[in-house]
C-alpha cells in the first residue's frame, strides 16, 4: 500500500500432529534402557503470525530523514489431543526433571492441556503470600503434633482429606501467548542507527533455583551452609516445597536484543563507517531469576520435548559491546 510505504502479511495455520516421539520410562527389566522412544499421542496447534512494515519518513534529498520500522506478533494455541503411553494406559506422563529432589518431575504431558504443562501443587495463601505453619492442628495422643506437612500447605483437590499425587494439577505452561518483535533501521546524513526490539507476553517458568536453595534445611542439618536463595525471606520455608505453585512465576519480558550506531565517513579517496553495537543492552519482566527466556524455544509440532520452561541454574546471557571501521574500496 501507499506505493510500496506499507507492506504486511497475516498467515492462519492449524496443524495436528499425529505420532508424537517421547522417551518414555519403561518398567524394569523390560527393555535394554529404562527409557524407550516411541510414539504417545497426537497434538494440535492453531494460532496465527502477522508482520507489518512502514517506510515512516523517506529523504527528499541526499542525506535526509529515513525510517524503516519492522513489526511482527505470533500468537500459538497449543493442546494435547490423545496420548497412549508405552505399555499401559494411564492418562498422563510425568516430564521435566528438577533438581533438590530424586526424581521430581514438574511437568506433565496430559490430554486437554498444553505441552509440557507445570504439575504442581495449589498452594495455600493468605494475604497473596504461601503459607507455612500448622494449619490443621494434627495431635499425636491428644498433644498438638506442631509439625508442619502436605496438609497444612496445599489445597486438597479431590475433597478425600489426603493430600497426595492425586491433588497435583496442570498450572499454566511454558510457552508464550505471543511472541512480539519490532526492528527499526534509520538514517540521517552520515549517521546510522538499528535495533531490534524482542517481547514474550503469557509464559511461565518454573524457577527451581529457587525452589532447591530457598528453604532453611541447610542452616540446622549440620552439614557446611550454603548459599540460600532469597525467596525464602519471603516464603519462610523450612523445608524444600518443590512441587509448590509458588514456584511457577509469570515470565513476561521485553527486551532490547541489539542497537547499532554508526556513521559514515570519508577516509582519503576511500569510504570508511564506525560503528558501535551493545548486544543484550536491557531486559524489562517481573521474574525473579536470572533470565525470562529460560529454555524456551519454538516449540516443534513433531515432538513434545522442544518447550522446557525450567530455570535450573543457567548461566547469565552476556551484554557484549563491540566497536569497528569497515572500509569500502
């Protein structure tokens, strides 16, 4: 549109898979492997992907104003249609290994859900903060047991009293609702500047850094004291809670990928450009760990293992500042 100053595109898509590959753990002395690849279900995605590109100013003369800005979104729609496990017929896989515990799974590929959904407990809250103390008032011989467990914490789902596997629940997922991008490169006589511009809105990450260090265990277990994570000035936690809810932050994040400053010279009968570039200048988001983006990639209709979500002690992204002199002959 308006001669070439607007251009854009919407693409639609819906595609269900079928045969999704996973390694999935076998009985014992079943297999060679405790774990086989095999094919467990099918999976929708649906969801839509827009661009929109505007030559803002265009230079009516040599070394005038020029601005090109780029936009896209993405937004995805990801369920679990079926699923069929190797050699039985439950309704759900455990996924997503954690560390602080011995074989806690924090995800769960269950039909009706997203991929790769967090399965945790509902913790119980006052004031929006989790609880930790004796709710339930358990006596051992009429003698108040002070002792704090599942019971004085976690919502019981099913109403039978107990709080145990069966109260665990599916509880947002990793993925993001839309993906956000914007690109601008401009000009203005000799001078140049780019940047790129990267949000993700509506995912979440489960921060085990957190959750494997922010409890007071290590200070009273006589052993030497580590490090603990600061969250547990705010949950009080004495104990690790690793299949708490308290654990799944919301991950939001814009951030500032790139930006470029250059500018244009001659240099004798040769032309020279210097140039300056800050890589990972900024991240703006409400999460509390070290990186929003934890793990996640594009998640790929073929498998169900491409979208993690899991903050387990990664290391920092670095912000690289660069600086040069090309020279055209």
């Amino acid at each position: 549109m308006a001669n070439g100053r607007i251009t854009g595109a919407i693409d639609y898509y819906d595609k269900l898979t079928d045969d999704l590959l996973f390694n999935v753990p076998v009985a014992a002395f079943t297999n060679l492997s405790n774990f086989v690849v095999t094919n467990v279900g099918s999976m929708r995605n649906y969801g839509i992907e827009m661009s929109l590109g505007l030559r803002l100013f265009q230079p009516s003369t040599e070394g005038g104003l020029n601005w090109q800005a780029d936009f896209t979104a993405a937004h995805n729609t990801n369920n679990l249609r079926t699923i069929t496990p190797f050699g039985g017929t439950a309704l759900k896989i455990l996924t997503g290994d954690v560390s602080g515990g011995v074989g806690t799974k924090i995800q769960v590929l269950s039909p009706g859900v997203p991929v790769n959904s967090f399965y945790v407990y509902e913790h119980i809250r006052e004031n929006g903060q989790p609880i930790y103390r004796d709710v339930n008032g358990g006596t051992i011989d009429g003698v108040p047991d002070g002792t704090i467990n599942e019971q004085d914490l976690y919502v019981d789902q099913n109403g039978d009293g107990i709080i145990n596997q069966s109260d665990l629940r599916p509880f947002h997922d990793p993925a993001p609702k839309w993906i956000l991008g914007h690109s601008s490169y401009i000009t203005r006589g000799k001078f140049d500047l780019g940047f790129t511009l990267r949000a993700y809105l509506g995912n979440y990450i489960y921060n085990n850094v957190a959750s494997a260090s922010g409890d007071y265990r290590e200070l009273s277990a006589g052993n030497s004291p580590y490090n603990l994570h600061n969250s547990v000035l705010q949950t009080g936690f004495a104990t690790q809670q690793l299949q708490s809810d308290v654990y799944v932050e919301k991950a939001s994040f814009l951030r500032m990928d790139n930006i470029t400053l250059g500018y244009t010279f001659n240099l004798g009968s040769q032309s020279a450009r210097a140039f300056g570039t800050l890589q990972n200048l900024f991240t703006v988001t409400d999460y509390s760990g070290v990186d929003p983006s934890a793990n996640i990639t594009p998640l790929n209709p073929e498998t169900t293992s491409s979208v993690n979500g899991i903050d387990n002690n990664i290391y920092p992204r670095s912000r690289t500042f660069s600086a040069g002199i090309s020279f055209r002959l």
